[in-house]
C-alpha cells in the first residue's frame, strides 16, 4: 500500500493536466491517469486588512486531473467573485484580490475555498477576513477626582478595541510621562493606580494614550484633573518633615485584582501576566510564590514587582500562584488559579490512499488537545452524513469502506477543533486497478563514483501494486547479495559501486493486470582522492603560510574538476588582487602576512560534477601575548602592595611568564625598569619595594614568540621613606702607588637610598693589629687611605645611612695596600734543549718579602743571537712569554733551528716587572730546512722543462743539496712513476729535465735538505709543448748554450772590490727591442726596482744588490696593457768572500767605468730637467707622463712570494711565457705607471707586476754576489 501511495503521489505532482516531467525530481514518463483535486495554497485562517496595505489576496490553488474548478463560500453562503467586478481575479485559479478601495468593511467575514472535478471536491480551512475600524476614544466630560491625601486613586482608561498588540501610556498634556515606581503604576488594564495619593500627585492634565502599533496609530482620551486635598491644607507646615505622620496609616488591600482567588486560562505558547496592585499606607510591598512548587526559572517579575510574568507557558506552569502585599499594618493575598489548554494537534493525520478494487480500506483521522477536540468527518467538502454508503462505517477517528469499489473514490476531509482552533485534513482515497506504468524514462545513463552508492529509479504506478527486479545484461538472474537493495518504490540502489558494476540493466514490473520493462546504462567513475592533505601549521604573524592539497580524479573530468579552499565552512573568496592576502596556484594556498583573523580550520574541497574529496588543516597564528588587563593594586602594607591582572590572550602559544616593570617619578621619571618575574600561570604577585619612592607599575606576557605589549599601568602608590636595606657592594681595595690604598665601591642607586640624606661610613684598621677602626663618613663612592706601608693586609667595612637611620651591619672586606715593583730576579736560571724548537726554561722562585705585592707570574724574554751559519752576531727580536702563577719551569716554543738565543726571566706583581735575571745564551740543533719560496718552471719545450728556485730562507742548518721528484699525470685517474733526482749541490737554483713526452702533463716537487733530513716539499705543473719557441732561451750563468738553435738571455755576476753587488744581463740583439725595463726583486724583503734599458745594447747591469740574497730578475715590455714580462730568472748572490778570492773586480774595469759615468751623467740630466718644470708650476696629463721613459727604482711591499711559499707558488707567472715576436701595443691601461717619477713598483701573488707603486724611492747597498746556477740532464 505504502508503495502505491508514492507512486500515487508522484503521478499527483507530475500528471496535472498532462504537464512536463520538468518538475520531478526522477524524469517520468507522464500519463493520463485521473486524479482527485488536491489544495496546493490557501490562505492563513485569519487575513487583516491593515488600512495602508495596497490589497489583500485570498488564495486558494489546486491541482488535479481533470484540471479542478474553483468555488467560494461566504460565512457559510456560496460566494462568487466573478460577480463582482471591484475583485481581482487570477485565470486558471481560484485565487482572488480585494483591493484596498476604502471600502472594505462589506467584504468582513468568513471564507473557504473548495476545489472540484468529476472525482471529488477538496476544502480549505476557513479564512476570516478582518477589516478593523480605526479605534477612537469616546467623547466625553470627565469630573475632576478629588481625593484625601492618603487614599488610593484609579483613573480608568478604558481603552478602544483594535488589533493587538495594545500599549498603554499615561502622560501630561505636554507629553510628559508619568513617573512609576511602587506607590504609581498602570496596569493591564491601562488604568493608572495611585496606591495612595499624595499632594504632588495633584495634576489637572492626566492623559491616557492608546498605541495600536500594527495599524499604526496612537489615540488619546480625554485629560482628566486629580486633586490631593490634603489633611492640614490650612497649615503652612504641611510640606514639613512631620507632615507625613498626618496621613492615616492602614494595612493593604488589593485594588486589582478583586476578591481572595481568580482563575486564569492559558494557551499552550502564550505568556502568563499575573498582576497585583495593592493600596496601603505606608506603600505595600509586592512578594509573589507558587503554592507547593518554587517559581520556575523563566518567572520575570516586573513593573516594580506588581507583575509576574512567564513566557512560553506549558503544561508545568499551571498550578496555584499568590500574590502577598505587605506593610508594617498588615498584608493582603490573592490566589491565581492557573490552567494551561492546548488547541488541536494531529496525532494521525488522515493520508492519500491507492487502493485496488474490492479490498478493505481504514481511513485514520485523531487529534489531541486541550479540551480534547471533537472530530467531524467530510466527503467532498460536504458532511458525511449527507453522503450515505452502504459500504462505509463511521467511527470517532476512524472509516471503515468495505470492499471498497471505484465509486468510493473521493476527497476525505477531517476537520479536529475544540475552543482554542480548529485542523483540517484532505485525504484524496483512490480506488482503481491498473497494469503496470513506468513512469521512469527508457535508457537512463546513470554515472556512479567507484565506492560510492548508486540509486537507479523505476517508479511504477500500478493497481493492485506490482513486483520490482532488476538484472544485469551480463547476469542470467536478478540482482542479489549485500551490495544491491531493490527499495519498494522500484529503485535499485547498489553500495560500494565497483567497475565490474558498469553496463546495461533491465526493471521488471508485473502485477495481476499485466507487466512492463525499461533499461538503464550505469558507468563508474574513478572517484576523486586528495593524496597529498594540508597539515596542520602554527605560523608567527606576520609571516606566509601555505597549504598543500593535491587531489586525482576521473580522466572524464578533467575540464570540470576544480579545487576549492574553505575557512570555517566558508568558500574563500579570491578578488585577485595583493591585499586580499590569498593567492591560490595548483591547488597551494599561501596566505601572505598572516593575521589573526586568517586563524581557524580550512578546508580543502576537491570536488567533480559527481564527488568530492575533503581533508583539513588547523592554522594557528602564533603571536606574543596580548597585554595584561584590569591591574588592580590591593593589601597596601607601606613597602609591599599586591598587584592582581588579568592575563591576555596568549595567541596560541603559553604564557610562560609575566614580567612587572615599574617607573618612579622623582629620579627617572619615564623609564620603565623590571622588578621582578612570575611564572605564567600565576595572576598577582606580593611586590617588596623600596622607601621613599612614587611607583607606577605595568605588566606584560612572555611566550614563546617573544615578549608581549605592556599593560596599561596602574595608579602612583609612594612608599614611606626608611632607613637603607642594604649597603654598598663589589667593593675594590687597590693600591696604585706604593703607600696608598684606594677604596671603591658600588653605590646605591638612587632608588635604593630608601630616603633623602644618603652617605656612607668606611671603616678601616691593620688586620691581625690590635689597633682601633678608623672611620670616615663620606658622600661619594670612593676613599683613599694615605701613608699606608707597603703591601700589607687590611680590614674594611662600608656602611650606608640617610636621615631614617643606619643600613644593616657591613660585612667585613680584606684588602691589602699599595703595592711596590719586585726588587730580585729569580736566580739559577737554567736552559735545557729539547729538540731544535723547544727549551725548558727553569729557575729559583723569587722570595714572597721581595715581591712588595702578589704574585702576578714570571716573564721569560729571548732574542735571536744568530744563524750557526753565520759568525756575526746581532740582536734579533725581543720575544716575551708571560706565566701567571707561582712556578718553577716552563717551556719556551717556536724556536728556530741550528741558531744560538739568550734569554732572561723575570717576576711581575700589578706594579709591574722586577729585574731581570743575568742573560743565559744557549744553541738550538740543526733542523729540516724550510719549504723552497721560490719554485717556477721557466722554459717548456717539446721533451724538456727547465726548473728555477730560490734557496729557502732558512736552512735550519747546513744545506746539503735538493731532492727533486717528478711524474706524468696526464689527468688521469693513474699517475707515472714517481722519478727523482738528488741534487747534491746546495749552490744549485736551476736544472733542466730532458727526455720528457711531448705534449704531456707532468708535476715538478723539490725538497731542500739539510744532513737532519729534507724539508717540505713544494710542487707545480706543466705541459710539455709540441715545439720549441723560438724566440727565448735562457742560459745558465755559466754562459754555456742549453740549445744553440735559439737566441739567449745570460744573466751573469759580476763581483766588485768594493762591497757591493752587481749582475750582468747579456741579452741577444734579436730581441731587444721589445722590451725597454729591467725589474729585480729581492725576495726576502720584498722590495722591487725598475731601471730603463738601452735598446741598443746587448747587456744590461744591475747594482746594488745585496750579499747572500735571492733576486727574482724580469725583463719588462715596453706594451703596460698586460703588464707581463718575456723573461724571468732567479739568482742568488754570494756571501761575503775574501778579496783574494776574487778574480779581477768589475770596478776595476775601464768600459765599467765609463758606464757608471754615463749613468750619473744621464741622471744628473734628468734632475735637472725635473727642476726646471716644477719651478715653472708646469703640470702635464697623465698620458704625456706615460710617454716619458725615466730611470725607475721600486720597492715591493707586502709580498711574500719570494721569502715564504704559498699555493700561489704552483701558478705559472703570468705572462711569463709570452713570445717576443708577437706585436705589442703601446696603449696606456689601467695597469700603467701611476707617476714616472720614482715609484715603487709592487708584485702580485704570482710575481706579477699590479701597476700600483708606492711613492718612495729606496736604494739598497748589497755586497758580494754569488750565483752558482747548474745546468744538468735528468
């Protein structure tokens, strides 16, 4: 039955007329199939005619098949629209409009609607139609009311009827209301009620407004006159104190309402008004109580306590109320009889029905309420008493049609009322057979998401009702199992769709009239899954935060998918602009300087036309806390006071402390300082504070984003002054000279003076010396105690004071007085070597009576003598090692082998050293030399390289030879044999390797050695060439040609008689034109000099070098763009040699002669050249200065590359390779000379020239040269 009733419904809403399917919510095949009239829209039971709406409709709208015809009654009499041409009439409906002409009173009345066709009739409820009249007072002349002071007075209202609600006020003439209080006040009724009348209550002008707030109107009765006649109107002193006590006093009565008990009956829903206005004098009080119950929680006791009030009243607030008014005379009570009714509601509502011919039907129809309402029965529209059936048997609440034929279809009213409403209820009771209708389309395609739930409709409208199944076209039975439920409205709903789930299924109906059939298509969609969730985040203001969401979904809907974030249930809203603060990018959310409104939970929906994903994330902003609030200051006790706030929001992230900061107005007013710290979960805090001080505090949360705003700060609390808490500390006892001692402490700071008037007392006496304190009061934080003997103990005491008294008693300090410098050396001093960079140093301590101080340590000071290899010796260095402490030994590091020191040690005190001990010389043994500074390859050719170095600055002994170590490497992952060749001549700065692959890559190492063993190796690489250059060779001192098919460069030595240096270039015609500088560096010290060559000569001379020194030699191209040399040699000068041993001096020579002539005159030519155009103020551009070609001297600064070895060392020089055939420019650069004038000129890292100079000339005298350079085949 249930299953037919659906289907009934359904044809209902979607064969009206024959109408479209448009409207269901499943596509239906519409039939025609009668149907009986159902109400769609009524009217409510009651329609007010407020007087400024436009028009009032009475509707009345049904459907049906055949379409319903619409008629009216009027208070019980058949009333037509049509007939009357002022109503508004709608086609096709039975709908009509009053309009609001003005006259609408002929229209009051009741109405009801009722919707016909052959089958049957429906009815609405009836629709009263209120016109109300504009409420007016009545014109009338009211007498003053004269009343005796002390009696009650009414002054009745009476207000106009209208419609609800109704508000009452009582004003003056001039608009004035009347005040109300427990003697005055207005009551339900609208009257106003004088519990006792007083003189100055007498008005002539009391007016009562009735406000009518739906009609919108205020209507005013006439003015009524009081007046008071007082007892004593003839005594002046009736306004007096004592005037009251003329007034008769009496107990209370009840002036509303009357009698002892009163009933009061309620609806369901309405709100309870029990109201009591008493009269007595004095005023009574109102006290209001439930009998055997407590009032209830919803009571309002209202209109100075004379109204009691209950909203929403039910079944539980009816009972028995007092009301009691009470004074010091008496009381007066009143009982209230309350009872809560019910208007009708359904219990069982009488349903539709479609029921086949010949079977029973029960039509139910119960209502409850208060009084039970009675039940009356209709059959289209008329009382079932007037449609007699024999087959038909009525009840209270129920009919009964037995075998029940197609002339028993009709329209069932019930209509349920009792006193408080009335319900009606249309029951459309269909009897038919009928085969099978599927009302469901032929050939659905239904979609379905994999693990979802598919429903898939065949609704059926049959008579008697008809079998549903379904099957698979794949599948030889119906459907069965736990996944597929055949509902009884037909429709299949199959759960966790799955793919094998895809293709074409069939419903089967069949009752006993006949059977039908429909397919539908079912495709299963891959659902739609975030794989990749946002996580929850806590973020510190300010910042971005960004939120993941990565979804798949059916390949099908791929232009329909989209990913939509939300925040607290909300859809973000994106206005593609920079200060939304959202930006959303495949499916990112960043949030940009997050705020904490961007707090809360978001979501990530991924959604397709058929299913969504959602995962969500909690964004928590983290922030410093929000300020404290509400400090209250409480339990003052002078110099403590308690300080109780309120915490502020801790923005996610635990308050784990409070800080309390005060700011005093007298010494630093404004500058908030701490006072103390709490712990988080604490809200107050006892303050101890200091006296004499005007405080303010203020107090602030720290988390752990940082610290929190201050609070506002409290009210100014002052301290009584006291006397101090504490005295002076970190006191300091110095003596700067040897008979004083100065005494310095810490002072109070101002706020810890406790009050005005501070100073302090040293105190001070000989410590183990029965002798008296000696004590000065002074004002500043220091004291100094003079003639003192030297560097003896004292005891000292400092103590505070101000005009409230003495600080607490002073601890006693020790301190000692002035001290004086040691006045002994250690003795025994003692020297034991090691290993040739580390001595024991020991001695005999100095005794403590001639340290005049304390102990501060010893000072061991040593200086270089000499190199063992040397004779002469010199002072090298001062070097100081300090020992704090008391001791005996210690170990003195960093010595330099193979050369002999002297040392002396010292004591020191904080005076400073004492002598020094006599000096002790002693000698370190020989070590390993030092790495070569020096390592260069300076010639590569086809099957041979030629390697250059300079000997190391410190041998460390007596120098023995080289071990030079090469392999091939190739850049490979595998090297060569490691090949050696031991050099056993120390006097040896170059050797040429032959018989070497061309064009291959080798690595050069070279070892200097003394007889202890080698030193460290240094290493550079180069590439053998695939032929010779032919335009350099450099041949050794010996002058023999390395190669006779190349032109040379020889660089010889020639020594003078007298104790200078110099060297000889021979250089090979072919070549001299392209250069025109010679540059020499002494690697030790660093210093470079330039000279101008003549281009026209094959030599060149350089003086001035000194004895026993490497010199890094370059010829220069006259091209200062690449600032490169075409050749660079490494020599070495002689040490100091006899004169016998030199083989005729160059200063002896005649064409040597000549040449240094040349040179001083050229020289002298220059200066005076240089004299002349200064003294014409002459100055000229830096380009005609780069023209110039004068004789240049240079020092290098800052270079170590010749006297210590670095990784630069492995480089090639630059450009010292380069070919003198090629063309060279003679453009200036940014690395030309500065100034020709005499500069100095500095090296790169690699030896190259920078092209800055400093601006000092400085010539170095240098004495014998020796510069031994073999030439031998590896």
């Amino acid at each position: 039955m249930l299953k037919l009733l659906s289907v009934f419904c359904l044809l209902s809403s979607c064969c009206h007329g024959y109408s479209s399917c448009r409207s269901c919510v499943v596509p239906v095949v519409c039939c025609p199939v009668e149907q009986l009239p159902t109400i769609t829209e009524a009217s409510p039971s009651s329609l007010i005619a407020f007087p400024f709406d436009e028009s009032f409709p009475m509707t009345c709208e049904a459907k049906g098949n055949p379409k319903p015809e619409f008629w009216w009654t009027k208070n019980g009499e058949e009333f037509d629209p049509y007939q009357d041409p002022r109503l508004i009439k709608e086609k096709n409906s039975g709908t009509f409009v009053i309009p609001n002409t003005g006259n609408l009173t002929e229209y009051q009345g009741t109405y009801r609607c009722y919707a016909s066709n052959k089958l049957g009739t429906a009815i609405t409820e009836e629709v009263e139609f209120v016109v109300p009249h504009v409420p007016k007072f009545p014109k009338e002349k009211i007498d003053p009311i004269e009343v005796e002071e002390g009696q009650p007075v009414i002054l009745e209202c009476n207000p106009p009827k209208g419609i609800p609600p109704l508000q009452i006020y009582w004003m003056t003439i001039g608009l004035q209301h009347i005040e109300q209080d427990d003697r005055v006040s207005i009551g339900l009724n609208g009257d106003l009620f004088f519990s006792n009348a007083l003189e100055k209550d007498s008005h002539r002008d009391y007016c009562c407004f009735a406000a009518f707030p739906k009609i919108r109107t205020i209507v005013q009765k006439n003015a009524m006159s009081v007046i008071v006649k007082s007892k004593n109107s003839n005594n002046d002193s009736s306004s007096g104190p004592g005037h009251a006590n003329s007034i008769m006093e009496r107990k209370p009565s009840l002036l509303m309402p009357s009698g002892v008990k009163s009933e009061t009956q309620l609806v369901k829903g309405d709100e309870l008004l029990l109201e009591c206005i008493a009269e007595g004098f004095p005023t009574p009080m109102i006290e209001w109580l439930r009998i055997d119950h407590r009032l209830p929680d919803r009571v309002t006791i209202e209109n100075h306590g004379k109204l009691l009030s209950i909203d929403q009243v039910d079944e539980d607030d009816k009972g028995k109320y007092m009301c009691k008014a009470t004074n010091i005379h008496g009381m007066a009570v009143h009982y209230f009889d309350v009872s809560v009714e019910e208007p009708p509601q359904w219990v069982s509502e009488p349903e539709s029905q479609l029921s086949m011919i010949g079977s029973d039907v029960l039509i139910n129809c119960s209502a409850t309420g208060t009084p039970q309402p009675t039940i009356q029965w209709m059959v289209n529209g008329k009382p079932i008493e007037e449609v007699p059936a024999s087959n038909r048997k009525e009840f209270d609440d129920k009919i009964v049609l037995h075998k029940a034929n197609s002339t028993d279809s009709a329209v069932y009213q019930c209509e349920a009322s009792n006193r408080h409403g009335t319900l009606l209820a249309n029951a459309n009771i269909m009897i038919m057979n009928l085969p099978p209708m599927i009302l469901t389309e032929e050939g659905l395609e239904y979609s379905a998401v994999e693990g979802k739930v598919i429903v898939m409709h065949c609704k059926v409208f049959s008579s008697p009702p008809s079998a549903v199944t379904w099957n698979k076209e794949d599948s030889t039975g119906s459907l069965e199992g736990p996944r597929f439920t055949v509902h009884q409205n037909g429709s299949l709903e199959i759960y966790n769709v799955e793919k094998e789930d895809m293709g074409q299924y069939t419903c089967y109906t069949k009752n006993t009239e006949g059977t039908s059939a429909i397919t539908a298509l079912l495709d299963v969609k891959d659902p739609t899954k975030i794989f990749q969730a946002p996580e929850d985040l806590q973020v510190l203001i300010g910042t971005t935060a960004q939120l993941s969401c990565l979804a798949m979904y059916d390949n099908s809907f791929s232009g329909d998918f989209e990913i939509v974030w939300e925040k607290d249930d909300m859809e973000i809203a994106l206005n593609h602009t920079e200060n939304s603060g959202y930006f959303i990018e495949d499916g990112i959310l960043q949030i940009v300087n997050v705020s904490h409104r961007d707090q809360g939970m978001y979501k990530c929906v991924a959604s397709t036309p058929m299913d969504q994903d959602t995962a969500s994330a909690l964004l928590m902003v983290l922030d410093i806390p929000h300020a404290p609030e509400n400090l209250v200051l409480s339990e003052h006790k002078g110099r403590s006071v308690k300080l109780k706030w309120i915490p502020g929001e801790d923005h996610n992230s635990s308050t784990t402390e409070f800080i309390i900061e005060y700011e005093e107005s007298q010494w630093e007013p404004g500058t908030w300082r701490e006072l103390q710290r709490v712990p988080g979960n604490h809200g107050s805090a006892v303050l101890k504070l200091y006296g004499h001080v005007n405080y303010r505090f203020r107090v602030s949360g720290v988390n752990t984003v940082g610290r929190g705003r201050p609070s506002e700060p409290t009210e100014r609390y002052k301290t009584p002054p006291a006397a101090p808490d504490k005295n002076p500390e970190n006191i300091k006892i110095e003596g700067h000279l040897p008979h004083e001692m100065d005494i310095n402490w810490e002072p109070l700071s101002p706020i810890e003076h406790n009050g005005p008037g501070l100073e302090y007392k040293v105190s001070y006496k000989r410590q183990h010396v029965e002798e008296d304190w000696q004590e000065h009061v002074v004002k500043r934080h220091s004291f100094v105690v003079k003639d003192t003997p030297t560097f003896v103990p004292y005891e000292i005491r400092i103590q505070a004071r101000n005009h409230h008294g003495w600080g607490p008693e002073p601890k006693v300090v020790t301190g000692y007085s002035g001290e004086d410098f040691p006045s002994a050396a250690p003795d025994d001093v003692a020297v034991e070597v090691m290993n040739n960079s580390l001595v024991k140093v020991s001695w005999m301590r100095v005794h403590k009576d001639k340290l005049h101080g304390h102990l501060g340590g010893y000072r061991i000071s040593w200086w270089r003598l000499r190199s063992l290899l040397d004779s002469k010796k010199t002072h090298g260095d001062k070097h100081t090692l300090t020992f704090p402490g008391d001791r005996n030994h210690a170990m003195v590091p960093g010595l330099t082998p193979f050369s002999e020191y002297s040392l002396i040690i010292m004591t020191f005190n904080r005076r400073g050293n004492g002598p020094g001990s006599h000096a002790v010389n002693f000698k370190t043994p020989e070590g390993v030399p030092e790495k070569t500074p020096v390592f260069r390859v300076t010639d590569v050719q086809k099957h041979t390289v030629t390697l250059t170095w300079a000997p190391p600055l410190e041998a460390n002994g007596v120098l023995t030879g080289y071990l030079l170590e090469y392999q091939l490497i190739n850049n490979t992952e595998e090297v060569g044999v490691l090949q050696t060749v031991d050099i056993s001549n120390p006097d040896t700065t170059m050797w040429v390797l032959q018989n070497l692959e061309a064009i291959s890559r080798y690595k050069f190492y070279l070892r200097p050695c003394t007889r202890v063993g080698c030193g460290p190796r240094v290493s550079k690489e180069s590439t053998t060439t695939p032929e010779a250059p032919k335009n350099l060779q450099v041949s050794s001192f010996s002058g023999q040609s390395a190669s006779p098919s190349h032109p040379s460069t020889t660089v010889s030595h020639m020594a003078k008689f007298t104790r200078s240096n110099i060297a000889l270039l021979n250089i090979r015609s072919s070549v001299c034109d392209n250069f025109s500088y010679v540059a020499y560096m002494n690697n030790c010290k660093h210093i470079t000099s330039m000279s101008i060559f003549n281009s026209s000569k094959t030599f060149h001379v350089i003086e001035g070098l000194e004895l026993g020194t490497v010199y890094t030699v370059r010829l220069m191209t006259n091209n200062w763009v690449d600032n490169t040399s075409i050749f660079e040699y490494v020599i070495r000068t002689r040490a100091k040699v006899s004169l016998a041993s030199i083989h005729g001096g160059i200063s002896t020579q005649g064409w040597f002669i000549g040449l240094m002539c040349v040179a001083a005159l050229l020289t002298l030519m220059v200066l005076i050249a240089c004299f002349v155009n200064r003294n014409k103020g002459g100055k000229y551009s830096v380009k005609e200065k780069e023209d110039l070609h004068p004789d240049l001297e240079s020092q290098g600064i800052h270079d170590d590359t010749f006297c210590e070895y670095s990784d630069n060392d492995e480089k090639p020089l630059k450009g010292s390779q380069h070919s003198l055939d090629g063309q060279i420019k003679a453009e200036g650069s940014g690395d030309s000379l500065v100034d020709y004038g005499d500069e100095d000129i500095q090296f790169n890292e690699d030896g190259s020239f920078i092209g800055e100079y400093a601006g000092r000339k400085e010539k170095k005298v240098s004495m014998e040269v020796k510069g031994t350079t073999n030439q031998s085949t590896a």
